[in-house]
C-alpha cells in the first residue's frame, strides 16, 4: 500500500507545463520515430497508412492525446548514418518524444567480411550519443529493440542466421535503456516469445524480416502502450521549480525503506509519502557525481504558496532555500542523507546528479566513445580495500581517502581491438607527492610518480606513457600504489586512454567525455568549490555569479576570470545551444579549472538594470552603459569582499560575449585598465554590424586603441580550411594597422558554436589555460 502511495502523491507533485499552439489550442505533441527500413516500413505490401507510426497516431488520437507521429526512418541506415543527420533533424522537427530503433543494419556481416558493419562496441557508444541528442534538445528518448529475424529468412554475408549479431544488439539496447533511464520497447523479445508460443514470424513480415500490415499493427501496440504512458504523466500543479514529469519513471532498482523511488536525467526523488521517525536516508553508493541533497515537503491538496514557485526568466534561477539544503556524507559502499526533521511530515529528499541516476555496484564496462577514447571517470571506478571511496560531490569528484596503500581501484574495460594508448590521468595531491604507481591492463603496465599540485583537489592531466592492449571484453585497468612515499597517495578524478597516432583537427564536441562539471547554483555563502548566485546591494533586478576555486582561501588574493557569455536563446542545426543566461557561462570555469581562481559571471542589463538574455541595454538602440557600470561593481565587490585580487583579471567571452570582450570590456577608460587580457571566441567586435549601439568599425577601432598592447586570446570555431574563421578578423586588424604582436590566434579544435568545448580537454583548452597562467603571473 505505501509503494501505492508514493506513486499517487509523486503524480500530484509534479508541474506540467502548458504549451499552446497557434489561437490557444493545444500544441500536439510531436513523436519522431528515428530508424532504418523497418521504420520507415513503406515497400512492397506495406503503405505508408499501415506502417506502425501511422497507427500509432491514430490509436494515440483515438485514446484522446493530441499528437503528431513523424516517421523519419531511412532504409538501409545504421546508428552511426543516424547521428550523421540527427542534430539537424532534431532541430527541423522540436519532437517532445523520440522512439529509437537499429540494429538490424548495425549488426549485418557483409560477404567478405568477418565484422558487423558497426561493430558492438561503437553501437553501444552511437545509441549512448543519440540518447544525449535528444536530451539536449529537450525530447525524451525511448529505444526500441529490433523485431526478430524469422526461422526462414535469408542469412547473412558469412551464412549465419541474422539473429546471431542482432540479438547481442537487442542486449545492449536493454543495457543502455537502464543505464540512462529511457523506456524500452522490446520487439525482439516480444518476437522472440511469439516465435516460442507458435507464431510463424513470416506472417508477420514480407521477406522475413521487413514487417507486412499484421507486423506493423502487432509493433504499434507497444509504442502506443509507451507513448500513451508518458502522455498521462499530468501532475497537479506543486512541485517547486516548474519541474516536470519528462523522462521521470519509477526505478525499481533501487529499495530505500518507506519510499518510493523515482529517477530522471539529473534526479533522484524519495518520496516519503507518510511520516516516518527516519532521522538519516541511507541508499548504496551510485556511479554519479552529486549536486545536492535537499527536501520539500509534500503539499497538502497539490496546492503551493506562490512565494514558493519560480519567478519567470529573466529572475534568478530557482535553487532550493538554503533551510532545504540537506548534509549529504559517503563511505566506500553507502551514501547518506541527514535529514533531520525533514521526514517528520510527508516529503520528497532529492538527490541532484549529473546524468540519469546509476546503480553499478559491479561497474559498468566502459568502451571508446565515439572519439575513440576510453574515458574512465572516478564516479565508475570500483574501489576495493578499506578506506578507498569514491567521493561524489562536484568540488572533490574523485577516487580519494588513498591512505592505506593497499587499497586499489579498477575500471572495466572493453577493447574492440588491438590497440596501442597514451594513458592520460587527472591527478590532485597536496603535500604528499612521490608514491610509485602502477597502472595495468593483464600483464601490461606503466609505472609513474605522483605529482605534487598544491592541494588534492588541484588536478592536473599527466601522460604516463603508452600501452600495447589486446582486444577483449573482459579486462580491468588497475590503478595500484606499490610503494607509499608519505601519509596519503593521491586523487583521481579521470583517466583516459587516447589512442596513438594522428587525431583529428576538429571534432563535434558532443564526442568528447567532459572533464569539468559546474557546481550547482546556491545562495549559500561562499566556500570553496560553490558557484553562489549573488546580487549587489541597491540593484535588486540584477543578478551575477562567482564560482569559488576548490582552494579558495579568503585570507588570499586570487586571480578573477570574468565571464560574458553567448545571445539566447539560440540553436543550431548541429546540436549547439545557449540561453543567454548568465549562470549558464560555460567558457570561464572551463578555461580556469575549478581550482586557482575565481570565475566571475557577468550579466547583460537593460535600461532598469535586469539581466537580459538578447544582447545588452534595451531596444531598439540596446545602449551598454547600464551593463558596463554594472559590471564595474560587480569587480569591486569580489576584489574588496570575496578575495579577488583587482591587479588580475582577465575577461572571457563567447560569441555575444566575444564581441563584448571589446565593446563592454573596452567601453570607457576606467573598466579598460582592469584587465590583464582576454580570450575572445567565436567574433569579433567590429568585424560586422550588430543591432547594438556603436557597432560600426570606426567605433569599434576606437575602443581597441584602449587595449593599449595588453593580450588577446582569440578563437573561432575549426572550419574545413585551417585558419579561415579567423581570416575576416585578421583582414580588419591589417587594414586598420593594428599591431598584432600580442595577440594570439586559434581554432578551438571544436567544429561548434558553443562554448561547452571548454569543459573538455583538448590540444587549445591546454594552451588557453599556459596563456592564463602566464597572464595572471
């Protein structure tokens, strides 16, 4: 009875939010049905109107749901041709609901061949990449198993049953749908039990394989059952923050005593629907980075104070009051959440992580991502010994508590081939350098040093070496102390193994496992390792970020890396996003590393000073006065109150903020002289018109003179022709004899416009961050 519960007080919590379409009716929900001749299902025998997206937009409207069923399948196409066109038709076609189905091209063995066309491995990570996608564009994945091969059906290139290749291709469909949390609809088992019950999969398919009507009608079923699942998530208005339901689901793997547990893409919920004498929530370690821990309290009759609901943008973002913030702790095997009185009446604890919650006690074998590269992340490691734990929180994020010796940690690994890799490893230790290490795959190693950073939440990359490795789907990277050289041995956040030789010079940035997580928001105090939401005394309308370095001390003075970020909010056919917010500022933090400075995120305002998402001041000649003496503040208070030191600061900018490097960081003679340099990335000021004021090149030259020598960074998307996005602003610089001598030109080694690239290490994200140091000195 009480999982009953928590189910139906969980539905009355959650805020759906309304979406209209033209004259105030309803938008349809748009589902996209993305996959290869099966999907798009029309051929010989089969119309368009008796495929199983055609039907099952006719069921779903029939079951009362508004909606619009797109089928965008191709014949022929494998996940990796799926990826090629997918951000592009994401953006064509906004869907809300994404059902995703290969595997029966992945799988085929052509004749001559011994290999899949997309070997597992790679359809693991291409299914990992399209689930993503989706997410990043604001649809919620589903994936969908391959309908069964029937007994006779024609064999593949090396004369093998194609069920033999498809199924493990099924498996990892099912494996990945558990991982991220999405629904599967399984065809190849329901095909399978059919096949076993006595049904001739023949009558259900033209050739064998290919649905006819009676297939198409029998797979519609259980994409209308999903879809019509999701559809009915209509929560009462009460959950703070105008959270939804998307992508929410019950998780039935994980048991916490007197909840009911629920998990989405960044959220775990417990939801305690009647009181309980629990003073501490107690749940098996996860393989995620942790945001927060926080409560709310179940409100009676799904009604909400208004206090408590989130203002609309441009207001800050809602982040739970500090009162609601509840101690979160680890050991090696258990997490735990304090919650003190907070149970005492019906509440949900949430649990904020990075990514869908995890639950892998044994680990989960990791493969090349689609850039090749092994990433092994602390949150996957499996820890053995007595003290060894991995710590979960964004400002530790690490493999720590190395004081016994005899500890050790593993990851799993699955090696599609044979293959030699530069091992790179993310190491933190303060004042306990030069244990001997050693790091093996079988009975290959590499032994190394540990290095000294200055704190063991200081982390720096290190190449170890190279090692030789063997195809296998059964190996372990161990990572061992052989000899203790004082009282702890180090932390580590990442290591990954790069294979060798030629990379590309660009890359999508999407394909690149991230190596910098943002803390989450709070308006707590600072302390080291917080990204605190601030406002300056008088500008109520006005609201700034500062992200405390890991090693913050307020007795010190440390550099400042001030941020003005992108317009939103913007998309683009190839996946990149911004909204303009400036808590959203991605390039900072990137760039600094999450230790040694404080990185500053500084608003755009309009003529009554509220922060602005679309350029700066207000329409229809959008003046910058108001941003820049606001901006001039905000310095003054993190130098004067927070640390700061006023003789370093540097200025960082993406696209909008790129041409405000100049036209705000360059407006007037006095916020001139506060900076020590700036990186630009992606434009210009003065290389084109904007709808700003003073955008003209006369104008822009004007504020460059007051650059007066100090250096520039600047960077532009890679293009096809090494240097050509950079030509237009080489061209006005030469033509207007400005002396180049101190600045710097690059392609960020990212084919996008967005500034998440800096989260990621790369060959530029190494050299911006040896020009800072060398700034900041």
């Amino acid at each position: 009875m009480a999982r009953w519960l928590s189910c139906a007080f969980f539905w009355l919590l959650l805020a759906a939010l309304p979406t209209t379409g033209r004259a105030g009716e309803p938008r349809p929900t748009v589902v996209l049905t993305l996959g290869d001749s099966i999907t798009k299902g029309v051929r010989p025998g089969v119309t368009a109107e008796q495929t199983f997206s055609t039907i099952a937009e006719k069921d779903l409207t029939a079951k009362g749901h508004t909606v619009r069923v797109i089928n965008v399948g191709i014949g022929g196409e494998n996940s990796e041709q799926a990826l090629a066109r997918l951000e592009k038709t994401l953006f064509d076609h906004h869907p809300d609901i994404v059902a995703i189905m290969y595997g029966t091209n992945d799988s085929y063995v052509d004749k001559g061949q011994s290999a899949e066309r997309i070997i597992p491995t790679r359809f693991r990570a291409n299914l990992e990449a399209i689930v993503a996608s989706v997410r990043r564009s604001g649809g919620e994945p589903v994936l969908m198993t391959e309908p069964r091969y029937a007994q006779q059906s024609p064999v593949n290139g090396i004369g093998e049953h194609c069920n033999v290749r498809l199924e493990p291709y099924a498996a990892i469909t099912r494996e990945a749908a558990g991982k991220f949390g999405t629904p599967v609809i399984d065809h190849f088992a329901a095909w399978t039990k059919a096949e076993g019950g006595g049904t001739n999969l023949r009558d259900w398919t033209t050739d064998g394989y290919h649905p006819n009507p009676a297939g198409h009608a029998e797979m519609a079923g259980r994409l209308v059952e999903t879809v019509d699942r999701i559809l009915r998530r209509k929560p009462l208005p009460g959950w703070p923050a105008g959270r939804t339901a998307t992508g929410l689901f019950e998780w039935d793997a994980l048991q916490i005593p007197g909840a009911g547990v629920f998990r989405q893409p960044g959220s775990l919920y417990l939801v305690f629907d009647q009181p309980t004498a629990t003073r501490e929530v107690v749940l098996p370690r996860l393989n995620n980075v942790v945001l927060r821990a926080w409560w709310w309290p179940i409100p009676q009759g799904g009604a909400v104070s208004p206090a408590e609901m989130p203002a609309e943008a441009p207001a800050p973002p809602w982040t739970p009051p500090v009162e609601r913030l509840l101690k979160f702790s680890q050991s090696p095997t258990e997490w735990r959440i304090a919650a003190g009185e907070a149970l005492a009446s019906p509440a949900v604890v949430v649990l904020d992580v990075v990514g869908t919650p995890r639950l892998a006690a044994e680990g989960e074998r990791i493969g090349p991502g689609r850039d090749g590269v092994l990433t092994l992340n602390a949150s996957d490691a499996i820890v053995h010994g007595e003290k060894l734990q991995f710590e979960p929180l964004t400002h530790k994020n690490t493999v720590g508590y190395w004081v016994n010796p005899a500890d050790w940690v593993e990851w799993k690994i699955d090696l599609p081939a044979p293959s030699a890799y530069q091992v790179q490893i993310l190491q933190g230790c303060g004042g306990h350098a030069g244990s001997e290490m050693i790091v093996s795959v079988g009975n290959r190693e590499l032994v190394f040093d540990v290095e000294e950073t200055g704190h063991f939440q200081n982390f720096r990359w290190r190449e170890i070496g190279t090692l030789g490795l063997e195809a296998g789907s059964a190996q372990s990277l161990e990572l061992r102390c052989r000899k203790l050289a004082k009282g702890a041995v180090m932390d580590v956040r990442q290591i990954r193994l790069v294979p060798t030789g030629p990379q590309p010079a660009s890359r999508t940035v999407w394909d690149v496992a991230p190596d910098v997580v943002l803390p989450p928001l709070t308006q707590e105090p600072p302390a080291p390792g917080r990204r605190c939401l601030m406002r300056i005394d008088g500008e109520p309308n006005a609201y700034f970020t500062v992200t405390f370095p890991t090693d913050w001390n307020p007795a010190k003075k440390f550099p400042v890396v001030a941020e003005w970020t992108g317009n939103g909010p913007y998309a683009n056919p190839q996946g990149d996003r911004s909204t303009g917010r400036v808590e959203d500022g991605e390039l900072a933090l990137g760039l600094a590393g999450t230790d040694g400075a404080i990185c500053v995120g500084l608003p755009y305002l309009d003529q009554q000073g509220a922060n602005v998402t679309q350029w700066w001041g207000s329409a229809p000649d959008h003046q910058p006065a108001t941003t820049v003496a606001h901006a001039k503040r905000v310095l003054d208070e993190v130098c004067g109150r927070w640390a700061g030191d006023p003789d370093r600061i540097v200025l960082v900018g993406f696209s909008r903020g790129a041409i405000a490097c100049n036209a705000l960081g360059l407006h007037d003679d006095e916020i001139a002289k506060r900076w020590r340099g700036m990186v630009c990335f992606s434009h210009y000021d003065g290389v084109r018109t904007w709808p700003v004021a003073g955008s003209d090149r006369v104008s822009a030259l004007t504020r460059l003179a007051r650059l007066q020598g100090r250096p520039q960074f600047l960077l532009a998307e890679s293009s096809p022709v090494a240097g050509a996005s950079l030509d237009a602003v080489r061209t006005m610089l030469t033509e207007a004899e400005v002396d180049t001598g101190r600045m710097t030109f690059a392609e960020a080694g990212f084919v996008n416009h967005d500034d998440a690239w800096a989260l990621r290490p790369s060959p530029i994200r190494a050299q911006v961050r040896a020009w800072l140091n060398d700034v900041l000195k």
